[in-house]
C-alpha cells in the first residue's frame, strides 16, 4: 500500500482488511522507522483512493492512502462535522426530550437544527457548551456502524427521533451508516474524528430560528451556530474577527448615519434617507463620468413591462419564479427583474451600421426580484435595488477590445476604494437557452480575453447566467471576507431571440453579440460592502456630509453660515451644528457620525477671519484661510481614477 503525507510517498506492507489505527499499534517499531509514528498524532482521517474515510476504515494492500489533518481544509471540515455532533449530545443530554434535525458543517463552523420544548437562551448556550467540554474530555471514540432500512427506523422510533425517521424514509438504498459515541448515536454519512479529544478549539456563537427542510408549514426549529479551529489561537482571531465584523454590520451603522432604514410595508425594499441618496447618488456620478469619458450613452427603461416581453427574452421559462406580476385592464404585466429585455427593444428602434459599433449603452435601472423572507438580509440580500447596468453591442472585430476596456475599467473601479479581487469565469448552468454551439463560443470568447489580457481566474462549472457564460469579480474588504459583486456576460442568445442585427461592410445585415456588464452590481449590495469595508468612514468625495462647521456659540452662528455658503459654492457637502451642546460634544458628535472635516468657528476666527480646522483621523490641523481651505477640498473631492489611460 502506497501513504501519502504532506507530498512524502511511504510504502506500507498492509494486509487487506488492516486499518492504518491497528497497523499502527501492531507495527510500531516499523511505523517509528518509517517516520509515521509522529504523523500519526496529527492525522484525523483519510482520503482511501481518492474518497474521505474514518481512520478505522478498512484498507486493501492496493489502496492508495492519503493522510488528511487537522490543518488541511478538509480535516477542518471533519473536524466541525464531529463539533456538531458533540453539540447535539450535549443538548440531549440536558434536554433529553429534544427532536435531532440535521447537523451540517457551513464555511467557518457548523450549526445543528433541534426542536427544544422552550426557546433557548443565552445561559442555555453557555451549558451546552459546558457539556460539549465533558464530552471531549471522556475521550469518546467516534464509530461508524450500518444499519438496515428496518433497524435504522426502529433506531428512530425508540429514540424518539421522527426527523431522523422522515429522512431515512426519503433515502435510497437499504443500508445506512450512523455514528455512535458514549450513548449518542447519529445518522450520518462520515467521516468523523477517531474520537471527541480531537476537538480542542471551540465556540457556540449564537441561535436562530429555521423551519424543518426550509418548508413554513413545518415546525420551526432552533438552529444553534456554532464554530471550531485546530487552534485556540485561530479560534480567537476568528471570534475577534467576528466582534469587528459586528461593529461593522451595515445594518447598525446605516441606521446611526442616517443612511437607509427599512419597514414592514416594504420587506426587503429600503428607504433610502437624505445622506443614503447622497451617498448612492455620489456613486452613480462616479460611475457616469468614468462612463462618459470611454463614451457611453445612458438610457431609461420602463420598470413593468407587458409579460410577453419577457417571454421573448426568456425569463418566464428560466426566471419565472424569481419576478412580480400584476394584472390590469385584462393585460398582464411583470416588474422588470433585469434591465437587458428593454435595452433590446429600444437597440431595434434604429438601424446600426458597423461603424456605430461597439455601442455603449448604460442604465442605472431599477429591478426588483422575489426574495423569501427569510434570506432578506439588510441590503445584502432586497427585493428591489439599482443596478449600474451596461449593455455593449459589437462586431466579432471589435469584442476583445470591448472586453479589454471593461476589464480594466473594473481594475481602476474596484483600486479606488481599496479592494482586492479576484475574477472567475462561470459556465453554462443546467437550466439555460441557446444552443451548445453559442454557448461554446461565447464561453470560449470570454476565456480568450482573459487569457490574452494574463488575468487569473478559477473555472465555476454551471455558475453561469440562463443566457450565457459570465466572468466574475469578487471583491475581498476590509476583514478579509469575499463578495461577488460585477459581471461580464456574452450573449448571444438575446440578439437571436430578438432579431438584433447590425449592416457589416458588405451592406448585409449580421448577428450583433451583446456584453452584459455591471461593475458595482447592485449598488444597494456595494454600499453595504463598503459601508462594512470603510467602517462608516467613508473617503472625503463620498462622504454624505464631507465638512461639518462647529460654532463655538449662537453668537458665531452667522459667521457661520457665510462659511457654509462657501463651501457649497465649491460642490463641497456641508452641514451646520446649530445645537447649543458644548464645542466637546459637538466635536464627538461630528466624530460619531463620521464627518471626514470639522471646522471650528469662535472669536478669534471670525476676528482674523480664518478657520480652525480638525480632521476625523488626523486630528488638529490648525488655523487656515478659507481659500486655502477650500482649495485643499476641491483637490480631494476629485473622482479618482479618471486620469487613468486604458
């Protein structure tokens, strides 16, 4: 038998039948020779000929092994399945009337769906969690044993465990594995630690509610997070990660900047207050003049739309369930979940000749698309948002230098605030229109381009739009966490459904291809990101209020003022603290609300005619004249990126 560990090759005499735990103990001087023996120590599991496996997986002297440990991703993976399993012994075994659901591993922890006979609170946790330490310090092995489709429903039944019973009913096949430590035994597919000592770092995060298989008409359950590291010391960045990341949550700081709130009326539909639209505004001029200056047009499509429209397009065939419709006047109509079905119909008002192209055309429109409640997630996750959408229409000739222009406008875009990225190219989903033909060739274009250009991407198979292959870009913030944000789609299946031609130098007409492009994506989604990146401290031209002017009385309120009027002049965004706080709490207030300047305005001010002026990171900058001030603004409140050259 060949051994795999950390790219060494180690050949094992093994006879079939042998487990790697019980060559062990029966070949130590052998394993001690061959260097295994402190491998050992750190190997949670296998990977038997390609497949995950228990340590006490029976081997084949053919097998080829490879060790997995706990600092591989999937010895992490295994590692919280078993946590998840600890946690739901635990909890019957405090709770011993509790109903198991399901128990899966997510990114950076695990959670375990059990129906209480009472909600659980904060102490609650804090036992479990007590519980689980017990449990890991019996040093419990971890076994897998079969079951068939009669003793596993009988395991149910006694238990008492009628979730467990739905899901094996729902199951092929006539045998099924469980897992059993000390008293607690769990259907489960595997692997799992060799026992409960293993797990070393671990934390219980927080609970929520989820109804039985995702269906409202079933019971709701109590859903207890959890999360697990090889390491205390990884454990306690990721919960240090965690605490900033809540104070970072955009729902919170939104609502404390006065940016955008949300009611019961509207779920999933925010209300974008003064600043919210300042700041969103903000971002769309920043995008318009990067826009124009590469010499794009903007238009305006209507937000409901007749539904055969959408029949044209596709959407009611692939998209159907994701959209709002409404009737009136015998006529049936759908709210537009995407911008491209109008943007065809005003392409075909005009005849395009080949020297027209490529045509720019961007919209910042409107769509909304049914979300469940249940995903709804601040401005993560709405039901209507805008979208900084552009549709190319070009020539065979013209589309790499089409994709080029797009791809490093997205570079300069996503450097001006900060972000790293990376890019994936997305293939044909399983649900899809057009033919293999055009799918291969749009697919295929996009490749090309990013070969050609040396951009590094990752394939995801089937992750594509219904209409065509996408490049991706996923932006990493501020913590380090990753959010898919702009698009590049080829399609050539919307110019087809809708006869888009254009006349080559022939004087025929010929088959338009068509970029999708969005690089903010929805922008509701991006000003969360960045409202989480920045932390609320948004850079000086973004800032809903970029200068706030601090009177130290009612007395100096008029002089006040006059500065105001100023800095307005200069398209600087201003706000006057009329209050009659102290200067010290103004001055925190202003900080609070995250204003990148403060000036400072009191006697000797208004007698030398100057301004004291403060900085919200930088702190005091002292004394200077309103013009040198101003013009110190003007130069920071520049779009940047502009003077970039593709």
């Amino acid at each position: 038998m060949q051994l795999l560990y950390d790219g060494r090759k180690i050949s094992l005499d093994v006879q079939d039948g042998f487990g790697i735990l019980k060559y062990y103990k029966e070949h130590q001087d052998e394993a001690t020779r061959e260097g295994i023996q402190p491998i050992l120590s750190q190997v949670i599991a296998l990977k038997v000929n390609g497949e995950l496996a228990d340590l006490r997986h029976s081997l084949s002297a053919n097998d080829t092994v490879e060790m997995v440990t706990l600092t591989s991703v999937e010895g992490l993976d295994i590692m919280r399945h078993t946590a998840s399993h600890i946690m739901a012994q635990a909890a019957l075994r405090l709770y011993p009337g509790a109903k198991l659901g399901v128990g899966p591993t997510i990114e950076n922890g695990f959670y375990y769906d059990i129906l209480f006979d009472r909600p659980l609170g904060d102490e609650d946790l804090r036992a479990i969690e007590a519980e689980m330490k017990k449990i890991v310090d019996e040093k419990l092995p971890v076994v897998r044993e079969e079951m068939s489709r009669a003793d596993a429903l009988a395991w149910c039944q006694s238990a008492n465990q009628p979730f467990k019973a739905e899901i094996i009913h729902d199951l092929e096949g006539e045998r099924f594995s469980f897992y059993r430590q000390g008293e607690f035994v769990d259907l489960c597919r595997g692997p799992h630690l060799p026992n409960t000592r293993f797990l070393k770092a671990f934390k219980l995060l927080h609970t929520a509610g989820a109804y039985w298989r995702g269906d409202e008409k079933n019971p709701m359950l109590t859903r207890i997070y959890g999360t697990a590291f090889a390491t205390k010391e990884d454990l306690e960045n990721y919960l240090y990660l965690l605490e900033e990341t809540k104070k970072r949550d955009h729902r919170r700081l939104g609502k404390e900047l006065g940016l955008f709130s949300f009611h019961e009326e509207g779920p999933g539909l925010p209300f974008w207050k003064p600043k919210g639209v300042i700041l969103k505004n903000t971002l769309i001029e920043f995008m318009r003049a990067h826009q124009r200056r590469l010499g794009y047009v903007e238009v305006e499509t209507p937000t409901m739309l007749k539904d055969d429209l959408w029949r044209i397009s596709g959407h009611m065939e692939n998209f159907k369930e994701n959209m709002f419709f409404f009737e009136k006047d015998g006529e049936n109509y759908a709210i537009k979940p995407m911008n491209c079905p109008g943007g065809m119909l005003m392409y075909k008002e005009e005849l395009h000749s080949y020297r027209d192209l490529p045509l720019k055309v961007a919209e910042f429109g409107k769509v909304h698309r049914y979300e469940r409640s249940g995903v709804l997630q601040g401005l993560f996750r709405v039901r209507g948002f805008t979208q900084d959408d552009a549709h190319i229409f070009t020539t065979p000739e013209t589309l790499k230098d089409a994709i080029r222009e797009i791809i490093q406008l997205v570079d300069v875009v996503y450097k001006t605030f900060g972000f790293e990225y990376s890019t994936a190219l997305s293939t044909r989903p399983e649900k899809s229109m057009g033919t293999d033909q055009q799918w291969e060739l749009a697919t295929n274009s996009l490749k090309a381009a990013l070969d050609e250009f040396g951009v590094s991407y990752k394939i995801q198979e089937g992750e594509g739009a219904f209409y065509g292959p996408k490049i991706e870009y996923h932006l990493k913030d501020a913590l380090g966490r990753t959010h898919q944000c702009g698009t590049i789609q080829l399609d050539m299946n919307l110019p087809e459904r809708f006869d888009l031609t254009y006349v080559g130098e022939d004087g025929k007409p010929h088959r338009v291809i068509m970029l999708h492009r969005a690089i903010l994506g929805s922008l509701e989604r991006f000003i969360a990101i960045l409202i989480e990146h920045y932390g609320g401290k948004f850079p000086f031209w973004l800032a809903p209020v970029q200068v706030a002017i601090l009177p130290v009385s009612e007395r100096f309120l008029s002089y006040a003022k006059e500065v105001k009027k100023v800095l307005e002049r200069a398209g600087i965004r201003v706000s006057v603290d009329t209050s009659d706080e102290k200067l010290g709490y103004k001055i925190r207030q202003a900080q609070l609300e995250q204003i990148p300047y403060m000036v400072i305005v009191g006697e000797k001010e208004v007698e030398n005619q100057q301004l004291s002026v403060r900085h919200r990171d930088e702190g005091d900058k002292g004394s200077m004249s309103m013009e040198f001030f101003v013009s110190q603004l003007e130069k920071e409140n520049r779009f940047p990126g502009l003077d970039e050259s593709f």
